[in-house]
C-alpha cells in the first residue's frame, strides 16, 4: 500500500493551498457578510485549472484525476466552503455529467467555454415536492416536433443565475415506466433559452457567497438533441453524478473541520487562564487531539472513495460512507472549535463562529446523512445475502 501522493496530485493541492490562502481566506468573512459571489475568486481559479480540474483537457479542462480534485476542494474550503461549494457544484453536478453522457456535439457546444472554468453550468434536480424523493419530480418535458417543451419548477440550484452561468441540466419527467414510477431524462437547458427564469438569490446560514436561485420554466423549448444521454435514463445518470458529489462534498467537510482546526490550536496556545495556556489544560488538549484524529481518518476515507473511482472501481458505499463521516467530523470539530475559544467564539466576525453556521449544510446536500447511512446498511446488507447465497451453493 502507498500512502505516497503522486507529483501531480501534490501540484494541484499546493497550487489550491497556496491560492485559498493568500486570495482566499483574507476575504472569506467580508465574502460572507456581504452575501456576494466573488467573481474575480472564480476567474483567478479558472485560470489556474482549478473550475476543470477533472474535465477532459480536450474541451479545455485540465485532466486531472478525482484524488487531486479531492485534495484541491479540501484547501479551496479550508479558506471558504462558499468558494468550495460553487467549483464542487460546477464540476461535480455541472460539467462532470456533460463529460461523461454527452454526444461530441454537445461537449463542443455546452462543455468547451464551462470546463475552462469561464463559464458555469448547474444541475437541477431539486424541486418542491422532490428532495431526497427524486421519484417525486413534477417538471414535465414533452416532445413536439423535434423540440422538448419544459414545464415546472426548481429550488436550491447552485450556480444557475450568476453572470457567467450558461446553462442548466434538469431533470424531467418525461413519461411513466411499466411499473409505474417516473421516467426521468436529464436535459440540457443553456441560459437564454425561451420560457425559462430564475427568481431572486436566497438569504441563507452558510454558503453566503455562492450562489442559488429557484428555476421557473414554463413552456420551455429546447431542441431534442439537448437531450444529455438516452431518454429515461435520468435517474440512473444522477445516482452516479451524486456518488461523485458525495466524495466531493466530504472533502468540502474536511476541509472546513480543519479550518476549525487551525483556528482552535491557534486560540488554544494564545490564551492564558489561571496563568498558563489553556493549551496546557488536558481537557483542552483532549479536545484537539479528538479533533485531529477525527479529521484524519475523514481524509483518508475521502482520499479511498476518490482513488477506488480513479481505478474505475465502485466506490459508492465508500463515498457515502465518507459523506456521512465527514460531515459530522466538520460539525464537531466547529462546535468544539467555538467550545475552545468560549464566548469570543460566539461574536460576529469571528471566523469559527462562521464555521459553526456554515457546517450544517454539509449533511443535507447531495443526500442528507439519514439517506447515506440508508445507502450504507442496504448495500452491506445486500453483500451478506449475497454471500449466504455464496455458502449455500457450495455447500449443495
Ligand atoms: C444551499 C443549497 C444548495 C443546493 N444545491 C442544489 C443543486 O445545485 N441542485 C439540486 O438539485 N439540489 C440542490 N440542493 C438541494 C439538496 O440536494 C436537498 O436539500 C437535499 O437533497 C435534501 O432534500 P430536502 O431538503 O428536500 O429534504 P427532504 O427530502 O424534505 O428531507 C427532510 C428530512 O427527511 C429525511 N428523509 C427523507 N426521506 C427519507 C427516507 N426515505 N428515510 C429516512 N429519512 C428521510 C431527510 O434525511 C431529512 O432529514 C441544495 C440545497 C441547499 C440548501
């Protein structure tokens, strides 16, 4: 086994490290207070190869593989997980679907100006009765004379209405399979297309930075070959674009726990009480050590969904598993990060104040932790039966 990271992959998490830190981080709690996407943050990333890390170098991306991607996203979200959030939902969501069902035609058309990083491009599954029940979608797409007509509505879409947006995938009921649930079909909807609209940026706890909108369509017509993959297969095509997303959102999680991290050592060794550190208190240092080993074993589940995929291996229970580790390791970690500083933790402008609003999303998007440890149980459960299976055939 080789724990070693390859040039490359040290190259990518250096090159974000030191981006995140000197471009970044100064202004992550002006970022934050001031709500605002920062467009110069993005356009420096896509310069550096960051928007497109995993997209193919043919359309523009830089081809790196999903480890890299990993560790970049981890110290992009170290700084701040808005910035985090809008490259994970770009490539992850946005692109990576485009990259992988797209004919050539569609990669030359949609993918080139977005795996550059110049341009984003959103993924709309969510809508009001469809959350973790994507089964649920009501947005209609019906075909008339070559042309689909989009009808309905979504929520929560990251990066689908900032200035250099270009498009949407949504995800469409398109009919009712044989046994009767949904057939879904993912459709590639660029920005100025008729009869689509986006309402106002939400006010929200964390991801202050990013950026969501709702998504309205209404006899929207895109022509039939936006349609990304084949017809019906939208369900399977967002399962596997969430399993990506999981691993991705974990590094997200890594990242802000040792965020919270970094700011409790520092705060630790800096504050006197009874005459001493506080860092000589054991039950301080307790906490920091619980902190640190939690964080790294989050890594290295992050780091083992990401290599598993690099191999073209199933990663997906890995990712979930990672998902759900690293997400409570980040909410942790903040409260233990605020705990150590005591009440200047609970002052605005503080940063681990910031961090302890900002981490709970993390175990609500791209599947909530209920649903990943649902995942999680069904997929073991499966592998015993499966080797009950096993044992009776050779036992006949
Ligand atoms: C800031 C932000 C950005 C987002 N960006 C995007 C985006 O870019 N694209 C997109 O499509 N979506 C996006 N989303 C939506 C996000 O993916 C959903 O919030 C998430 O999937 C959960 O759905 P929900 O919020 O409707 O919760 P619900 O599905 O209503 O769940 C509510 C609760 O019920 C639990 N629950 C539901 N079903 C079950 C079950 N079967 N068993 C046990 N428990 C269950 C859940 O775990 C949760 O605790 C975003 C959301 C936010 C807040």
């Amino acid at each position: 086994m080789n724990f070693d990271l390859s040039a490359e992959q040290r190259r990518w998490r250096d090159t974000a490290r030191e981006f995140a830190r000197e471009e970044i981080q100064p202004r992550a709690e002006r970022l934050d207070r001031e709500q605002k996407f920062p467009y110069d943050i993005t356009a420096e990333m896509a310069k550096l190869g960051l928007m497109g890390l995993t997209l193919p170098e043919e359309y523009g991306g830089s081809g790196g593989d999903f480890v890299a991607y990993n560790l970049a996203l981890e110290e992009i979200s170290r700084a701040d997980t808005s910035v985090g959030i809008t490259m994970e939902a770009h490539i992850s969501l946005g692109c990576s679907p485009i990259a992988a069902y797209g004919t050539p035609e569609q990669k030359e058309k949609f993918l080139a100006s977005c795996a550059t990083g110049e341009r984003l491009w959103a993924f709309g599954l969510t809508e009001e009765e469809a959350g973790t029940d994507a089964g649920g979608t009501r947005t209609t797409a019906e075909l008339h004379d070559g042309q689909w007509k989009i009808n309905g509505s979504k929520k929560w879409i990251t990066n689908s209405g900032t200035d250099i947006t270009a498009g949407v995938t949504v995800m469409a009921r398109t009919g009712t399979r044989e046994d009767g649930r949904a057939e879904l079909t993912a459709i590639l909807v660029p920005q100025d297309a008729p009869g689509y609209t986006r309402g106002p940026a939400y006010e929200k706890l964390g991801w202050r930075a990013s950026d969501q909108h709702p998504l309205y369509f209404e006899d929207c017509r895109v022509p039939q070959e936006n349609t990304l993959g084949e017809r019906g297969r939208g369900f399977r095509q967002f399962l596997a674009t969430l399993d990506g997303g999981r691993v991705a959102v974990a590094a997200l999680s890594v990242g802000l726990a040792q965020a919270c991290f970094d700011e409790a050592i520092q705060r630790a060794k800096e504050r006197r009480q009874f005459g001493r550190s506080i860092s000589e208190f054991q039950a301080i240092q307790f906490k920091l050590a619980d902190m640190a080993m939690e964080i790294e074993l989050a890594r290295n589940m992050v780091l083992k969904a990401a290599w598993l995929r690099d191999r073209g291996r199933n990663f997906s229970r890995e990712a979930s598993m990672a998902k759900v580790f690293a997400s409570e390791t980040a909410k942790r970690a903040a409260d233990q990060a605020v705990q150590i500083h005591g009440g200047e933790g609970f002052m605005e402008g503080s940063a681990v104040a910031r961090y302890w609003r900002q981490v709970k999303i993390n175990e609500i998007g791209e599947g909530t932790s209920e649903i990943n440890r649902q995942i999680i149980a069904r997929s073991m459960l499966r592998e015993e039966s499966a080797e009950e299976a096993r044992e009776k055939t050779a036992a006949q």
